[in-house]
C-alpha cells in the first residue's frame, strides 16, 4: 500500500513540476556537437572540459587548482571547436571565416577566452569537469554576421492628398497608388512566424525567408545591424503555440508556412507567394522585420 502512496506520489509531482522545468528543455532547439552543444533557443554554446592533476601532486593541496585549470583549458580548446561548426547562412559556417580571416580568428580566440564559466563537477577520483558559456548575440554576432547586413532607416509610409500621387525625381516613375484592400489582407502584424516543421530546416545565424519566386521576403537586407546583433536576426523554437507567445513576436504575429528549404545549409526558408503579400501589404509590416521579431519552428 505504501508503495502505490508512494509511486501515485512520484508520478503527481513528476507531473506538476515537468512543465516548469522541462517545457523549456524540450522546447529548445539544440545541435550537439562532440564535447558541447549550441542552444539556438536561448542564444548560447556551452562546451565541456575535463582536467586531471600530474601524477605527482595526486593528495596534494595544488591538486585540485592544477585539475581545475586544465579543465578550464580543455573547455575553452572545446568550445572554439564547437563555434567553429556553427552555420552562419546556408552557405558558410564560422569555420569558414576565421580560415580566411586572421583579425577575426583573433577576436573570436578572444571571445572564446572570455567565456563563462557556468559549472564545476569535482570527481572523486580528481578530475574536475567544467562547462563554459558563450553567447551568440553581442559581440560574437558583431564579429561574425556579414557586413551586409547595416543599419536600416525606419519606414515611413507616404501621405499624399487623396487623388495625387506623390512627387518623384524626375525620370522615375511613380508607384501606383495602393489600392483599398480587405482589413485581412492589409493587416499590421507585429512579428513572423514561420513553421518550417517536416522541412528538415536547420538554425543559423543569418537565415533568409523568400517566396516561390525566390524574392526575398526577410534576410539581411530587412534587419537593423543593431537588432541582430543584440538579439540574432531569428528565434528557434519546437513548438508552434510557444513561437506565437514569444516575447520577441509580441501581440499580433502572422503565421505562415514554410514550404521548402533552399541552400546546402537547410536554413532558408521558402513561403508561399500568398504569405510573402500578406507582410508586403503594409509598409508597418517592415518594422517588425527590421527589429528581427522572427521565430522559426523547426523538428
């Protein structure tokens, strides 16, 4: 009798605590690597090191200092490796860059160097285990996103009296006057939402959204340098609903859905012509691209 009390018990508070503390686990959008990982959910990479005391000093009071700094060592060894294999866009991964580079294979050394230290395990036998932490927004996102990607001025949608068209330089030509359209097609949104599930669709720092016709709906051409830098240019997530309620998309999010990935990365995403109209509808629309209120949802 005790033993049912008990496993009822268990099984109760497994089920009130699961979704406090393990939603967000099994919501992020992991990649492991050997030795670490990168949760493109939160923003960071954390990466393991493992370090044990010379021989001669196993007992002694240096012991545990020498074990820990050569942890630290192997961590910090671990999680360059690990940086080096996150993708940038579809086509290049930061390896790519610190190869070609010397000045940012130096700053990225750097910041790496500066990681934090989030945890220390000492082992019975020794050994200490110690995770470090670094971010991928900041001053990793300012060294490693492409130049393109500059700051953009905000948009301001043209007033003219009714029936005018507005003034252009000479030798252009004017844009045709919008015409009056149903509120749901001209609808202001507050952020994007993309479900790219059962695309095979991966993270990256610089993804793009295009349509079928492969124009460009959202990449580095719509995004303010300082946005992307402060936040990444999208969020990742797992599940639909928890997307929609993100902060980052805020209030009134459009939610369309991703037909294909293109580029050897897996990382840009292609929607419908349709969804691509919808955010092109209103010019209020680029606001919300310009701060980066973008998340992906992928498997």
């Amino acid at each position: 009798m005790k033993k049912r009390f008990y496993g009822i018990l268990f099984v109760s508070v497994m089920l009130l605590v699961a979704p406090v503390i393990g939603f967000c686990e099994w919501n992020d959008v992991m990649q492991n690597m050997a030795n670490g990982s990168v949760n493109w959910s939160e923003g960071v990479i954390q990466a393991k090191g493992i370090g044990a005391p010379p021989e001669d000093l196993y007992g002694k009071p240096q012991a545990r200092p020498m074990a820990l700094r050569a942890a630290q060592l192997d961590a910090y060894r671990n999680l360059l490796e690990i940086t080096k294999g996150v993708r940038v866009n579809s086509t290049t991964l930061v390896r790519n860059y610190v190869t070609e580079n010397d000045v940012i294979m130096t700053k990225v050394d750097g910041l790496v160097k500066g990681a934090q230290i989030v945890d220390r395990e000492y082992m019975s036998d020794g050994t200490v285990e110690v995770t470090v932490q670094m971010s991928l927004n900041g001053g990793f996102a300012q060294v490693i996103l492409p130049s393109d990607i500059k700051d953009v001025e905000p948009v301001t949608p043209m007033q003219t009296p009714h029936g005018q068209m507005p003034d252009v330089p000479e030798g252009q030509m004017p844009e045709a006057p919008e015409m009056d359209m149903p509120a749901s097609q001209n609808a202001i949104f507050t952020g994007l939402v993309v479900d790219a599930r059962g695309l095979n669709a991966k993270p990256a720092m610089a993804p793009k959204i295009v349509d079928e016709d492969d124009r460009e709906v959202y990449g580095s051409a719509f995004v303010s340098r300082e946005f992307a830098i402060q936040q990444g240019m999208s969020g990742y997530s797992k599940q639909l609903e928890a997307a929609k309620s993100n902060e980052r998309v805020t209030d009134n999010p459009v939610v369309v859905k991703g037909l294909d990935t293109q580029g050897p990365g897996k990382c840009d995403i292609v929607i419908s012509n349709a969804d691509a109209a919808k955010l092109r509808s209103a010019s209020e629309n680029l606001s919300f691209l310009k701060k980066c209120k973008v998340m992906i949802v992928v498997d």
